[in-house]
C-alpha cells in the first residue's frame, strides 16, 4: 500500500494550489496527480504502475457544462461525464461522430464515471507498461522496452520508435483528432488552448510523455468547432470482442459531398495504430473532388498505410506472432468506414449499429463488419 494525500479540490484555483504545494518528487510516478473519475488513475495506482504522493479530487469542480457558443461551436467541459457527452442533445444533433465514438468505448458504468479530460490523459493499455515488474520506457525512460519482442496484437504500426511501440486506447480520442477539437487548460502561467493534433504526441526517446500540457496545467475544457459533416460520418471500431475492449483499430470519418456527389470535405483519424490518434492531413486532402467510389476508398487507406510497419513479426518466436495483420485490417476499416459514412451509418458497434445497420442493410452490426 501506497501512503498518499487525499485534497478535494474547492476551486480550480485551489486544485492548482494544492498541486504545487506538494512535495517536489523525484520519480515521474510520484508526482502529484488531478483524480477526475478515477477509472484510469486508481486502476494505476492499484497496479503500482502511479504512486502520486498527492492525489487532488477535482470531482466538485463545476467544469460539467455542455454549451453552444455564439459561433455554433460546442463547449464541452472537463467534467463532463462520458454519459452525459454522448447523451446530450447538442451532440446527437450536430456532433454525431463524437456520440458514437464515446459509445463504443468501455461500458454503461464506465462512461457515467469517465470525465471528458480523463478520457484524454488515460494511459496506454500495453500490457508491459501495466506490468511494474518488467522494464519500460514509458515508466522508466531508458529502462527499456519488452514490448518489442513480446506480444504485439495491440501494438503500434505507425508513428513508433525504438522505445516505444504503445498505442493510445482512447476512442474518443479520436473522433475529437477528425472533429479538430481545442483543448483548452490552465496552470501556474496562466490560460492556453491546443489544437487537438499538437496534444497527444509520438513517442520519439520520450514515450513518458503522453502529451504536450505543461507539468501541473488542468483541463478546464475543449471546444469543437462547427462543422457541415454530420450526414454522413462513421466510427468504426474493430477489437477482440464485440464489447468491453479496446480498440484494435478504429476509424473515425467524415464527409460532405458537393452537388456533384463528389468529395467536398474530409476528415479521418485512426485509434489503435499510433500512440496518438493519428490523422493523415494529405489523405484527406487528397479525397477532395474524387468521386466516393470503392477505388477511392481504397487509395484513400494506401495513403494512410504507406508507411506501416509491423512490430515484431518474423524476429519473433511462433507463440508470440507480430501486430502485420493490423496493416490488412486498418485498410479494411478505412475503405469500410468511408462506405458506412458515405451511406450515413453512424457506427459499427451498439444499439445505433444494429438499428442503422439492420435497416439498411439486413443484417446485424459484428466485430468483423469490414
Ligand atoms: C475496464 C475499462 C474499460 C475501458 N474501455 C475503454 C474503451 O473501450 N475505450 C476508451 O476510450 N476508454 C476505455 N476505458 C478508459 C476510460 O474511458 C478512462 O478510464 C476514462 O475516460 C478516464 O476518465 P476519468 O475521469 O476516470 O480519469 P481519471 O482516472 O480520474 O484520470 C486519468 C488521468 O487524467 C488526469 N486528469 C483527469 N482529469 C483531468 C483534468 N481535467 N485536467 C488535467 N488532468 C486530468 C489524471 O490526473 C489522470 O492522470 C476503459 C476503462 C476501464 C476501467
């Protein structure tokens, strides 16, 4: 057992005071933490992968607000609920994409706990990471990195590096990174706002580092700008079972068409490929004016995937095969995510899935949609 101090957080002023007020430690892992939900940060700790010597309860704060600005942006805060996010009006009607990503993620239970903010600072689900007994360079720069060599299903297959090849497990993460979502925080030196692709990062030689917020800063809360692609998007979500895992690989997209029935606007992120949401600007930006044909679809995922790489693969022993067949299955889910955004079938999992699906198509939503 782990000694800490428990701080309930007044004010956002007060949860910031009472984190720079603690002690100054030495290890990563011990340094102070914001608890939101506490469905990632207690589950660390328990592992023993956190020890935070000072956990500060932002629970009360009154950052839960769901708004529309004058703009037509979506005002969504921190504190929000997973639950009340996807379940509340303004996002039904105009960010649907976001609704479907949040659904497909964890459980009922989960989702009514999860925070907004925690939902962008959960940690990967790489099993060596969660492990406190084997090296990692995620926990320990310079320690080192079984993962490489060790069971890849989950694994990175862009963006990673020599020390690290974690995926972000977020799903929400990801329809945000296609909604160009801005992450808005405060700390010691005062308000900034970050647009969504600069906040989570690749790993380089510094995987310890999720995102780019400064030591001590909160997330107050996230703007998502208007946008004229709710007909026709999609998060699709592929993973190991139909319900309750984390992604394999995901696919948020979106669309609009212009009168010709051509392209106008793109946006496409993936989930479970890199250790961040990874959006491919040159992808989309190639899709406009093509015609939303199969042939499409599929140079579309050829882009994306040009520079996949497999980890492990034939360095590994048998009874420990690589991640290569995630590059197949990525490409199937981009070409089946934009033919399920183009016929304006919101999801390949759930409720939603089967009733949209089912309509459409005759058949029921599975894991194996593509
Ligand atoms: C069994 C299980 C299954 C799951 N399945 C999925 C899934 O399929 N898809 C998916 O996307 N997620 C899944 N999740 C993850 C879940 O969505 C996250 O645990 C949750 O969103 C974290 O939110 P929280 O409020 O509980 O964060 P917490 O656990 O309270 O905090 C997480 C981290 O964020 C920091 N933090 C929290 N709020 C703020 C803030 N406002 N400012 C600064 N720092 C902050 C904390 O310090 C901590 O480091 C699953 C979780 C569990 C336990």
């Amino acid at each position: 057992m782990n000694r800490f101090d428990y701080h309930r957080a007044s004010s956002t002023q007060d949860a910031l005071q009472a984190l720079h007020a603690a002690p100054l430690q030495s290890l990563e892992a011990q340094l102070p933490r914001f608890m939101a939900g506490g469905t990632n940060l207690v589950d660390l700790m328990k592992e023993g992968v956190m020890a935070p010597k000072r956990v500060i309860d932002i629970g009360q704060l009154p950052l839960t607000e769901i708004r529309e600005l004058d703009d037509g942006s979506l005002w969504l805060g921190a504190l929000a609920t997973n639950a009340d996010t996807a379940y509340h009006p303004l996002v039904i009607e105009r960010f649907p994409l976001l609704r479907s990503a949040i659904l497909a993620g964890a459980s009922p239970q989960i989702r009514n706990r999860a925070t907004n903010g925690g939902n962008l600072l959960q940690r990967t689900r790489c099993v060596y990471f969660y492990d406190a007994g084997v090296p990692c360079n995620k926990r320990l720069p310079g320690s080192g990195c079984p993962a490489a060599t060790g069971l890849a299903r989950q694994h990175a297959i862009l963006g990673s590096s020599p020390s690290c090849v974690a995926t972000h497990p977020s799903d929400m993460c990801v329809a945000l990174a296609a909604l160009e979502a801005v992450v808005h925080v405060t700390g010691p030196n005062g308000d900034r706002a970050i647009p969504f692709a600069d906040f989570h990062r690749l790993p380089g030689n510094r995987p310890d580092l999720d995102t780019t917020l400064a030591p001590g800063e909160l997330i107050t809360h996230l703007v998502l700008p208007p946008n004229e692609l709710q007909a026709h998007g999609c998060y699709l979500k592929l993973r190991e079972r139909a319900s309750y895992a984390f992604a394999l690989v995901s696919v948020a997209a979106a669309l609009s068409l212009d009168d010709d029935g051509r392209i106008a606007q793109a946006r496409l992120a993936l989930g479970g490929v890199a250790h961040k949401p990874w959006r491919d600007l040159d992808a989309e930006q190639w899709l406009i004016g093509q015609a939303p044909t199969a042939d499409t679809w599929r140079e579309c995922a050829a882009i994306i995937l040009k520079d996949a790489v497999a980890t492990g693969g034939p360095a590994l022993p048998e009874s420990l095969p690589g991640n290569a067949f995630k590059i197949p299955l990525a490409e199937r889910a981009i070409v089946r995510a934009l033919e399920l955004a183009l016929a304006g079938i919101p999801t390949n999992t759930g409720e939603d899935a089967f009733r949209a699906l089912g309509a459409q198509e005759d058949r029921a939503p599975t894991s194996e949609s593509p």
